[in-house]
C-alpha cells in the first residue's frame, strides 16, 4: 500500500504540481485533491487514464467519484480494490 | 496609425539625436510609408507613419502656427471633423486636414483637458517649447500603446518596449512581480511591464512632465449604475444600434480604404453588417482552421454569401503557428498564455497584402455588453451557493462551455466540485474571476526558486484592489466582472497582444466600434439583465442585431475565438527553436523557470499526454517567456535606422 501511494504521488507530483512538491503546495495522504486545488477540472481524466494504464485496471464511469479519487489514500485503496480478483458475474441472457 | 519615440530632458544637450532616430527606426512596422524627427535642446521626438488620413499633409512630428507645440501621435481622432469645425468658429486656422492637428488646435484652447473631448484611439507626445513641458496620453480603454522610462535627467518614451530598448542606459531585465501577475491575471496590472526598467502609460491616464518630474493621473474610467440605483431605464435596441451605426461610420472615415475582420460570430457580423449598408462591396477578412475545434468558417462563409461580400480566408495550420510564434512574441512584448496572437498575427499579414491598411473589428462587444462565459459562470455560480443542493449543477457547466471536450467527458460530482462556491469566496470582490486566476496561479510552481524568492513579499492581489474605483464595491456582481475585464484583459491582452500588435506588425490599424465612448457610457448604464437575460449573453445586441444578419448567426452558440495552444509546437515536424529553448541546459542559464518541471512538461507533450488547459497555459507561457528573454536580452538587435526605405524629415 505504501509503495502504491509513492507511485500515485510520483504521478501527481509531475503531471499537475509540475514536479514541485515544496510548500506550500505540500500534500498529505489524506489531503483532499479538489480542496487543495491539486487536481484542476481536467485532471482527473488523466489520473484515470494513468490508473488504467499503469495497473492495468477497468474503471466504470460510476465509479468517478470523490469516494474513490479525492486523495491518494482513496485512490490507492480504491486500486487496491480493483486489483483483487473480482468476483465472475454470469448474466443471464 | 504610426509609432512614435520620444526623450525630453532637463540638461540641454543629453539627448543623443541620432539614438531617438534608432528608437524611432524600431516602429518602422508600425508606419513604414514615411518617418520624421524632430529635435530641440531638451526635446527630441520621432515618427514613423502609416498614411491613412491626409495623405500629403499628415506628415510628424507636426508643429502647431507659431512652432510653440510638437506632437508626435499614434491613433486617429474619429470626431476630428467635428472638433474640427468646432475650432474654425472659435477662430483657429488649419494647414492641413488631418486630425494630428485637430490635437494640437484643441491642446491650444484647453491644455491637458483636450482629450475629454476626444473620440478615438490615442497615444501621443506633445513638447510645449514655451513652458519646455512633456504632455503624454493614452486613449481611455488602451488601445494603442505607450511606454516611458525614466533615467537620470531624461524621460523616454515609445509607442513599443523594443525602442526604449536602443537606449544602452536601459536596463532589459525581467520584472519577477510581471510574470506573477501574467501568471494569475494573463497580463500585468499597468503601469507595471514585463520588464523592471519600463512603465505602461494606463489605458485612461495623462501624464505631465516638468523640470525632470513627471505627474500621472486618469483622465477617464468606467463608470457604472450602483446596487439600488433603480431609476427606470428607458434603453431600447434601437438606441444601442443608432450608437453602433454611428460609431461604424465615424471609423470609416479614412482616405484609403477600409476594410473589416470577420470572425462569424455575433460582433464583427454586426459590425460588418453595419459597414457594408455603406460600402457595398465591402472587403473581410476571417482566419480559418484546419481543426474544427476552433475554425468556425462555416459562419463566416454564410454571412460572406448572406451580404455580398468581398472576402478573403487566411487558413491556419498547428505548424503556421509554430513558424511564426517567434515574430508573435517579439511584436507581443510579453509572456503570453495562449497561441491566439499567431493567427491574427497572420490575419494581417493577408490584410496588408491585399492592399488594406484599416479593419474595422468586433472587440470589445464581450466587455462592454456583456458576453464572456466567465460572466456566465459566476452567475451559475452564484445560484450553486444560493442553492447547494442543486443537481443541475453539473449539466449547466456543460451547457456553458458545449465546445470544451474533456470538460463535456468530465464526471458529474468532479465538476460541481470544481465549481464549487464557499462562503469565502462569494465575499471576494473579484469573485468572478476566482476560477480563473486560481487555475493559472498554479503555473508559478513552474518559476525558479530566485524568481519565487523575488516575488515572495510581492502580492498581486493587493495590487490588484489598489486599483479599483471607490465605488466598486457599491456595483452589482454583473458589473464588477465586466470591469475587471475592461480595465485589465481587454487593455493588457485582447488590444495589445491580440490587438494592436497583432495588426501593427504587419501595419494594419485595428477601429473598434464597440469601444466607442458614446456606445461605452450607453452600456454602462444599462441594467445587468440588458447584457445577460438570464444565461442569454449580449441580450440587447441581439435585439439590435435583428434585421441586420441572419438569424443562425444572432441566436448561435457562442464560441470564444481560441487557436491550437501547446500541441501546436509538438507536431510532426517540429521548430528547432522549441527544443533550444526549451532545453535544459537553456532554461537553466536563463534562470526563469525549474528546468526539471519544464522537461516534465516536455515530456507530457511529447508522449501527446497533456490534455489539459493548465498544461496549454503553462507550455505556452513557458516558451513566450524564453523567447521573451531570447529576443529581448539574450539577444536584442537595434536596426539600423539608416536602412529604411520610408522618406525621412528632420526639422531642427
């Protein structure tokens, strides 16, 4: 889990902090993206998108939403979830 | 339209003349048919011309009668002809028939007072030999430029940065405060520049100087109804269109022929409209994309075929763009953050070489009658912290900005957070624009620790309010908005880095009808809900604009004028300057910005992963800068004022 949330805040760093990670724009696990204004209105489409890429993961419209990526906490259980082996759904048809 | 240079002393004798004429040579762009110098003891001015009214007779520097005043001026007097006759009865007499000297006529019967009484768009130098006196002016909302510096003895002055830069006691160093107000507001809040050594005359304001002092003060602002100022307004579409149409004809008057930009949305296809009711076979000219996304041609052309007229397309490609990028910013003088400048800048160059010196434009309509999306957006808003429960939250973000993708794809919740309003910030008094500066504030993570450390006590928000009129705080939201984009994008970015320069650099003058002052003080005092009826922008124009172009144009969606931003300098074939000055090692010896975050941005463009307007901002905001430093300090290059092909006139 802990390496999980060095990834993602490698990521985070660099693609919307532009590498900078002094104060004042310091963040902590838990710190809220939108309120800290880290993550602007088109970024979390990029966060998605490296999540899809890098852990090679589906993720569902319904499931963009802050509960699962409005702090690296959230983001890297919310992978971390993905992750595990999902339960086989048969449909009937 | 010209470009004018000036140095007035209080040592007789320290003004070097041959360097005024260097200055002077640097606007050869801006007035290439003929140049002028005239130099005194304590005054020196230069003038380079652009011939648009009175063609034999214009000629600058121009004295008045006696040899008592000098004007070197930049702009044209619309009303000239009726301040004009005006004076005849009072008894004075002309020479010429140009409005240069309605100018110095007028200053003889009211001094510095003269241009309240001024219709136009000016920036001019007036030397008094008798009381040995500097009166400098700038137009009220800033469209034409004018720059001054002081040094020891001597005042400098210029129509562009790049001419006060001949002068080698001048300083070209970047001002840390400018880009931390470039990347917050998109431009500088005047009279701060770019650069340290440099002051902006403000849009509206005089300055005076005397024995080596100089005096500023404004001689004009906005002014707008209060919150409960509710005496009934009579204001009708026809009023607005009587004001337009006569603000039309009097940018008409030229004695060369005037042509118009045509971007097929509402404002210029009114203006167009209006102009063609007196030129029938009236002459556009419009940019074209290759990208949908931005080009909007399909309007254009039906409005071409809807009134007859005589167009021309300038189609823009993302390599156009790239090619010309460095011109852009040696015309801009400043970091900018969006490639919108290029085509424009390419715009002229088609204007000028289809014969044409004059266009008529639709801006300023956004400003003065109520247009931008960030209008509309502070209402939405405003209604979100009237009502958080709201769930049309996220559809009406949609439905403001239908032509911006990856917001459309974003997830309802994201974008009402994004958006969304707390109590601190509907107290702000710039409220509006919160958004918005937020967002571009983000990109000073880009600058280098020294730069940081140079603006660290610097705080532009403070700036910022010493600016604001008394009454800004009595003014509804509507119009608070509307002001801090008239007194600070429209001046420091829509007319300098969009506008005059733009057209300058290839020596095409830009008239604006929507600026007129008569149609401005019309505005100004009609009530909110006449701009924006509920989320229906410019509402009165539309009304005025009823019989005059076709109703697919009036009631479109509007669509702001935006050209290919970063992606442009990373396209299959890419300039070898983007890469030298984008280069580590580069970015370190210029000392601007962390050459770590730069290659990172690098990095996400060159992998085609920057999608979003933050990293647009900051990629051409970075490489404006370079280029900037590239062009200005690194390398700067005085001409040789000897190797122009204009006449040259020198009284002494």
């Amino acid at each position: 889990m802990e390496r999980l949330i060095q990834d993602i805040r490698a990521f985070i760093v660099e693609n919307f902090l532009f590498g900078d990670n002094s104060t004042p724009v310091a963040f902590s696990d838990d710190d809220s993206f939108q309120e800290r204004g880290i993550v602007d209105s088109t970024g979390i489409l990029e966060l998605v998108c490296h999540l899809q890429e890098r852990y090679a993961i589906a993720i569902a419209d319904d499931e963009l939403i802050p509960e699962n990526l409005d702090s690296l906490s959230k983001v890297a259980r919310f992978v971390e979830r993905k992750r595990q082996p999902q339960p086989v759904v048969n449909h009937a048809r | 339209m010209c470009g004018i240079a000036g140095v007035v002393t209080s040592e007789p004798g320290s003004i070097d003349a041959d360097r005024v004429m260097s200055m002077t040579a640097m606007l050869n762009h801006r007035g290439p048919n003929e140049c002028g110098l005239h130099v005194e003891p304590r005054a020196v001015f230069g003038h380079t011309r652009l011939s648009i009214v009175d063609l034999a007779g214009g000629c600058q520097p121009m004295s008045n009668d006696d040899g008592s005043l000098w004007i070197t001026f930049n702009g044209e007097i619309f009303n000239h002809v009726e301040v004009r006759e005006e004076l005849v009865s009072k008894g004075h007499r002309f020479r010429t028939e140009s409005d240069t000297e309605v100018i110095l006529h007028l200053f003889e019967e009211h001094g510095t007072a003269a241009v309240e009484k001024l219709n136009g768009q000016w920036a001019f130098g007036i030397w008094n030999t008798r009381s040995q006196t500097l009166f400098l002016s700038r137009d009220r909302i800033g469209v034409r430029p004018l720059f001054y510096t002081v040094v020891g003895c001597r005042l400098l002055f210029a129509s562009e940065i790049k001419a006060l830069f001949v002068d080698p006691e001048i300083s070209r160093e970047l001002d840390p405060c400018a880009l931390d107000n470039i990347f917050t507001f998109w431009t500088t809040l005047p009279p701060r520049t770019p650069f340290k050594s440099v002051r902006a005359l403000p849009p509206g304001h005089s300055l005076l100087w005397r024995h080596g002092i100089a005096t500023v003060w404004q001689h004009w602002r906005p002014t707008f109804a209060c919150v409960g100022d509710d005496r009934p307004n009579q204001s009708s579409p026809e009023m607005l269109r009587t004001a337009l149409d006569d603000a039309v004809r009097i940018r008409m008057r030229a004695d060369v022929p005037v042509g118009a930009y045509l971007s097929g949305g509402l404002d210029s296809s009114v203006i167009v409209a209006l102009m063609q009711r007196r030129n029938a076979r009236l002459r556009t000219f419009s940019i074209a994309f290759d990208n949908v996304d931005f080009d909007e041609s399909h309007h254009q052309r039906e409005l071409v075929r809807a009134l007859n007229l005589d167009h021309a397309e300038m189609r823009c490609s993302i390599a156009d763009i790239s090619r010309v990028f460095p011109d852009v910013v040696w015309h801009a003088e400043s970091p900018i953050l969006r490639t919108a400048p290029a085509p424009l800048f390419l715009l002229s160059q088609l204007t000028r070489d289809s014969g044409y010196k004059v266009v008529l434009t639709g801006e300023g309509a956004d400003e003065v009658l109520g247009g931008y999306d960030i209008f509309k957006e502070a209402k939405i808003r405003r209604f979100w912290a009237k009502f958080p429960g709201s769930d049309r939250r996220a559809s009406l973000v949609r439905r403001l900005y239908p032509y911006l993708r990856n917001l459309q794809r974003q997830p309802a919740q994201y974008l009402q957070a994004f958006f969304h309003t707390s109590p601190e910030d509907l107290a702000s008094p710039w409220f509006s624009h919160l958004p918005r500066w937020r967002l571009t504030a983000r990109l000073k993570l880009l600058l280098s620790e020294d730069m940081r450390a140079a603006a660290a006590d610097y705080d532009a928000f403070s700036d910022l309010a010493a600016t604001l009129p008394l009454e800004y705080g009595d003014w509804p939201p509507f119009t608070q908005s509307q002001y801090l984009e008239t007194a600070h994008l429209l001046p420091g970015y829509i007319l300098s880095s969009q506008g005059d320069r733009m057209a300058m650099a290839h020596s095409v003058e830009c008239r604006h009808p929507f600026l007129d002052p008569d149609v401005v003080a019309f505005a100004s005092q009609l009530p909110p809900t006449l701009k924006m009826k509920v989320l229906n922008e410019k509402y009165l124009l539309k009304q005025a604009a009823r019989d005059l172009i076709p109703a697919s144009i009036r009631t479109r969606t509007k669509q702001p004028y935006r050209a290919p931003d970063g992606a442009a300098f990373f396209g299959s074939r890419r300039d070898d300057y983007v890469a030298d000055l984008l280069s580590p090692s580069q970015v370190k010896r210029d000392g601007v910005f962390r050459p770590a975050a730069v290659a990172a941005l690098v990095r996400k463009f060159d992998r085609g992963q920057a999608t979003s307007a933050k990293d647009d901002m900051a990629l051409v905001g970075i490489l404006s800068t370079q280029l900037l430093v590239d062009r200005f300090i690194n390398h700067f290059e005085a001409v040789n004022p000897w190797n122009g092909s204009f006449r040259t006139f020198v009284h002494s």
